[in-house]
C-alpha cells in the first residue's frame, strides 16, 4: 500500500506512448490490485476461514483504490478516474474470485 501511495504521489507517469502507454498502465493497476488482495487475503486468513477472508480482501483493496484515486485528485498533474478505481477493483475480485475457486476445488 506504500509503494501504490508513493506511485500515486508522483505528479506524472505518463511515458509518451499514447494508447500503449494507458493499456499498460490498467494492466498494472489490474496486477498491483489483485496482489494486494492476495496479500490482504494472507493476512486475514491467519483470523478468518480462507472464504470469507477472501471477501474482506476485496473489499479492503476496492477500498483502497477508493481512496488512491482521491488522494491523485490532490496531486498536481494527476486526476482521480472511476475507471481507475473499476479496474483496481476488478484486479482484486479477480484475485478474490481465484481464491474462492481454488479453495472449492480444493474441498
């Protein structure tokens, strides 16, 4: 959550490459997104059964991108976007969704 805070801090990633550039940069929230989730999800389970820890995983990602993409709103140069924050949220239920399959699977 640091490092997305720090990325989210700088006044522009913007790389010059037009539409590649966006692409790649959804691809990476999509990614960072889903890793947190797992991460939460790690975390959780030591508390909760794997499922529902799942479910708090996703709702903790989703709301931290809820708040990332406000904070981008207080840096120059960088704008908070509810596309941002759909993607973000779909990395993480991606994730989640994973979880929820692979320990069904598993049973």
């Amino acid at each position: 959550m640091a490092v997305i805070f720090v990325l989210s801090a700088q006044p522009s990633l913007d790389t010059g490459l037009g539409l590649a550039d966006t692409i790649g940069r959804k691809v990476v929230h999509f990614g960072e997104y889903a890793l947190l989730a797992l991460l939460w999800w790690r975390a959780l389970r030591t508390r909760m059964d794997s499922g529902h820890a799942a479910i708090a995983a996703l709702v903790l990602s989703s709301l931290y991108a809820m708040t990332d993409e406000y904070h981008q709103t207080l840096v120059e140069g960088r704008s908070g976007n509810a596309l941002d924050w759909a993607v973000d949220s779909a990395g993480a239920a991606t994730a989640a969704f994973g979880l929820q399959v692979r320990r069904r699977t598993a049973a």
